[in-house]
C-alpha cells in the first residue's frame, strides 16, 4: 500500500495542496479531479516521484510508468502495442513524432504505456484529443486492466465507468469519495443538503440572538430614559430603594446583552454553497425567430479536393432545438458548422437567423479590457444577469476586473463562450467547447445550453456533455448523416 500523510505543496510562498491522508491499494482506480490550475498534475507528479517540494510523508510501495500532459516524446522503452493501435483507431505511421496530430500521438503514447495490463499506470488527461469511437475503446481497455489506475480527466464517462475511487481537489484539500461519477454526485448532493440545514440552523439561531439583543437594547434604553427624567427632581426616601433597584437592572440588562453578543460571536460561520440552479433568460423579443424551421439542408453534398466528407444529406433544425452533431475526427463536423454558419449551397437559413459561432481553437490577441467590460460590450441584458452566466462559466467576483489578456487558454475560452452566449443572437454555434473546461465549469455550461432561448447548433466528443444537452443528436460517419435522437 502506497501512503500519503500529512502533506503539503507550496509554490512560491502559496499552498497548492493539503493531504491529510490518502491510500493508494493493489487494484485501485482512482480518479484525481479538480479545476484548471488546482493542482492535479502536481498531485500525480508526487505519486511518480517527479516532485519532491513538499512537507509530510510518502510511503512509496507501487512503481508506476506515467503518460504526462501534452508531453512531447515517449520517453520510456516499453514496445508499442500495436493491437492496441489497431483497435482503438487508424494512426498513420510518420518518421517523426512531431509530425503526428495531437489525438495520433495521444494513442501512440497510450499504446506505449498499456503494453502490460498488470502495469500500474498513471494518466494525465488520457482523453485528450480522441473522438468519441477512440474513448469508449480506451474506456473498455483500462475497464480490464489489472494493474493500478490513477487517472486525471474531464469526461464524466471515463470516471463513471472507471474509478473506484475520486480525489476531489478543492480549496487546495484533497478529499476522498468512494465509487464512480454517479456515486459522487449523490454523495456531494448529500453533503450540500446537510450544509444548507446546517447553515439555515445557523441563520435563524442569528436571527433569534440579534432579536433578543434588540429587545434588551429597548429595555435598557426606557430605563436610561426614565433614569434621565428623573434624574434632577428630588428622591425622597421611600423611592431610594426604587431608584437602586432600577440601577441593578440597567447592570442586569447590560450583563445580559453582553452574554447574548457573546453568543452571536461564537457562532460558526455558514459555509458557502455552490450555485447550480438553472439560470432564466429574459426574453428579448428582437431576437425571435421568423421560422419554425429555420434551417434546412436538402441533398448537401461537401468535397475537400477530390474527397468527399458528406455525400447528398439532407437534414432540418427546428428553432429552440439543442442539435449535437458526432462522429469520428475527419468525418466533416466543424466543415458541417462552417457551411451553415456560411449560408452554403443546397442550406437554407431563415433571413432573420442571427449567428453567434464559437470556433474550436479560438484565442484572444492581447487586450487591455476586463472581463466584465468584454462581456457587456454588445449584449442587451443586464449587468446581474451578465455576472450571472460569468459565474456559471466559472469566474469569481475578483474575476471581473481582471484583464483578458492575463487569462489562461481554458479561462479565454470561457470567457469567448460565456460572451457567445449573451450577444444579440438567435442561432448558437459551439464547435468542441468542452476541450479544456473542467467538469464543474461544463455542467455550468450544461445548464446555460438547456436555458438558452435560442437554437444552438454544436459538436462534442464528450458523450456525457452531449447525452445532457442535446434534444437532436446527427451522426456523421461514411459522409452519410444519420439521426440517433
């Protein structure tokens, strides 16, 4: 058993991870989750021992043979699995590894590490780059393998059908839930639900404490009041007593108050409770849609050179529909996006159709401009609801000020999507925008998709994403296109 105790990574003077106890059993499957920048690619460094600035004890018992984010070589002599290669999907065989794209070079790494199936392995984001054929392949090996699998990802399937156990990353602490994805939902559900009655206990004892020091603030002040009238005329000696009496209780009722404040100021601090409640758009009428039908495809056909990718489709998007289009990378999805984001041939497009199209790959030049001045700029809704949908897409309060150009590549994109969302449009376009969100910024993302108003026309390998999302699904394979949903 390998074991990590009181642990704690600092970098730069600010802590990056606290781990009070964590065990790591033959057999294990766990997956390490968290947002961008939390920390889980140290955490797995630490593990394979390539990171050694910490505090605690790791009592190392497993070696493990570790495929690394966006590594550029192989970097080990295990023999490529070429069975592996051959089922998880075609990958041309160049000279050099720098000539492969990035989901070639994701499966001649994977093939590499999964040589052995009593190997203990870790993965840093083993999903990346693959298409949806490519996932469930990959899901169904590790599914089998017999060694230890300590695994970082954001598709939802691969820790459903995989995992365990999930480290979660949060507020730098680590925390350990049994089971897969599923499980950790109801689990987290019913440690929200505890919170919310332990923070409601805690509101109305505050309440209850702030009345009752109230009413002896009142109290104290008639007495003071009275004292103050008094205070001038002559006390003959039958009223001694009585004037003595209502000093004693100014003292009693001042001793009291004290005591209530005491009590106020002990009370715990409620806890903050993320929001994941449905966001409601307001309705801006400029935007509807003229036709219940406001694109039709009849007998497309779509050529790159001499090859053609779709061959005679025909297809219909009715307005407020959420239609996924999949399939396997090179069967035309994005050339698909592009030409009826172009108005192509044999595609009809209502005249009022408004577009707001998120492209894969799409990054900010440098600009002097917060992200809160980005986001109004052209949307018609307030400045609530705009830090509203910011706040699904991820960013804090202290976000809003912050200039774009500082932002990372997976913030960026947030942000392009996050202002996609509220500009004037009636027809939303998103081409793969769940590559480099985390889990929790996706199901933002979810919500946002199911209550916009509007159409949105999108593509996604993440079957999870797409299952929740999508009232339409089209699978693109063979240039043909079929409806699956």
């Amino acid at each position: 058993m390998t074991i990590l105790k009181s642990i704690c990574v600092e970098i730069s003077g600010r802590q990056v991870l606290s781990i009070d106890r964590l065990e790591i059993s033959d057999g294990d499957k766990i997956a390490v989750l968290g947002g961008n920048g939390s920390g889980k690619t140290t955490l797995l460094n630490l593990i394979f021992g390539d990171f050694e600035a910490f505090s605690g004890i790791l009592e190392k018992k497993h070696d493990f043979l570790y495929l690394k984010q966006n590594k550029t070589d192989i970097g080990m002599d295990n023999e490529t699995n070429y069975e592996f290669l051959s089922k998880i999907g075609d990958v041309p065989f160049h000279n050099e590894i720098t000539a492969c794209s990035g989901g070639e070079k994701i499966k001649l790494y994977l093939s590499n590490v999964l040589e052995n199936e009593y190997t203990n392995l870790i993965l840093d984001e083993p999903t990346t780059n693959l298409d949806l054929k490519s996932t469930r392949f990959l899901i169904q090996t590790l599914k089998n393998h017999q060694g230890i699998i300590i695994f970082s990802t954001h598709n939802r399937e691969l820790v459903e059908n995989i995992a365990t156990k999930i480290w979660i990353i949060e507020n730098h602490n680590v925390k350990e839930y049994k089971g897969g994805w599923e499980s950790y939902i109801y689990q987290k559900e019913l440690e929200e639900s505890t919170l919310q009655n332990r923070n409601t206990q805690i509101q109305e004892q505050k309440e209850q404490l702030e009345a009752a020091i109230e009413n002896k603030r009142e109290s104290l002040k008639k007495i003071s009041d009275i004292t103050v009238r008094k205070k001038n005329k002559r006390i003959n000696p039958g009223r001694l007593a009585q004037s003595k009496s209502k000093g004693s209780s100014q003292k009693g009722i001042a001793r009291q108050i004290k005591s209530l404040e005491k009590k106020l100021g002990a009370l715990p601090t409620q806890e903050d409770i993320t929001d994941r409640k449905n966001i409601e758009f307001p309705l801006v009428e400029s935007l509807a849609l003229n036709s219940k039908i406001p694109i039709i495809a009849n007998g497309l056909t779509i050529c790159m050179g001499d090859r053609i990718l779709l061959d005679n489709i025909s297809f219909q998007i009715a307005a407020g529909e959420k239609v996924a289009f999949v399939g396997n990378n090179g069967t035309g999805k994005t050339t698909l996006l592009n030409y009826i984001y172009n108005r192509g041939e044999s595609i009809s497009v209502s005249s009022n159709v408004e577009f707001s199209y998120v492209k894969q790959g799409i990054y900010f030049v440098q600009r002097s401009i917060s992200l809160i001045s980005y986001a109004m700029l052209n949307t018609k809704y307030s400045y609530d609801f705009v830090v509203k949908v910011l706040k699904q897409m991820g960013f804090d309060e202290c976000d809003l000020e912050k200039e774009i150009r500082i932002f990372s590549m997976g913030e960026q994109l947030r942000a392009v999507i996050a202002t996609s969302i509220l500009t004037p449009s009636n027809i939303l376009i998103l081409d793969e925008p769940t590559n480099y969100l985390d889990i929790n910024v996706m199901m933002g993302l979810e919500r946002l998709i199911k209550n916009y108003p509007g159409t949105v026309v999108f593509t996604s390998h993440d079957y999870t994403f797409v299952e929740k999302t999508a009232t339409v699904i089209y699978e693109l394979s063979g240039c043909k296109l079929r409806r699956i949903k």
